[in-house]
C-alpha cells in the first residue's frame, strides 16, 4: 500500500521522500511534466541511461487503454450516441496526458527500481 501512496504522490523510490517532478504540467497551457534528475534528498539519479524511460510509453498505453475502456463502460450507460462517446474519450486522453504521462514514469521507476531485494 505504501507504494501505491509513493507512485501516486510521485516520492523518490528509493528514499520515499524526494519528489521526481519539478512541474505536474498542464496540457492546456501546453507544458509538459519536467522530472528532477536526481532525488532532492538522496541524490538518487532517476533517469540512469538514455532511453531510460522508453518502456514507460508501454505502460502509458496500457494506463490509457485502461482508463479508456472503463470511461466507455461508464458513459455507453448514460449516452447512446457512440460517436459522441467516441469523442469524450478521445477529449478525455488529452485532458489526463500529463496525469498519464506522470502516472507511467513512476510505475516504470518502481517497477524497475522500487524494492531491491536485499541478498
Ligand atoms: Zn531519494
């Protein structure tokens, strides 16, 4: 449970304390989410080769398609018109891009770095 908490507060996954992003982003105002390159706290060096983030594009897409399909299920209840379904979802991937974009990164670092095992 803690790290859910870690992910979504965007936390260092090592120290649990720094924070990753600098600025969240805002699609609106057309600025992307920028990313400390190393934790505040423990100098923990968040992208450690170019590329590194690469495979985080995967798990956006996964993330979106997720969030897709839950929105179709909710709204084909309440509206009828598909085209117009069609078009929430494709306003609501553009609304939560940078949300997305976050989300992914961070499941991608704790996946990849999260909880070494201690031998
Ligand atoms: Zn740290």
């Amino acid at each position: 449970m803690s790290t859910f908490l870690n992910i979504i507060q965007e936390k260092c996954p090592k120290c649990h304390q720094g924070q990753v992003f600098t600025k969240k982003g805002n699609i609106f105002l057309f600025q992307l989410p920028k990313m400390h390159t190393n934790c505040s706290h423990c100098n923990y060096k968040f992208e450690k080769e170019p590329g590194y983030f690469f495979g985080s594009m995967f798990v956006s897409y996964a993330l979106l398609v997720a969030e897709m399909v839950i929105f179709f299920l909710i709204a084909h209840q309440f509206i009828d018109s598909f085209l117009t379904i069609v078009g929430l979802i494709a306003l609501l991937a553009i609304v939560w891009s940078t949300f997305n974009f976050r989300l992914s990164r961070m499941i991608w670092i704790y996946m990849l770095d999260g909880q070494k095992r201690q031998l």
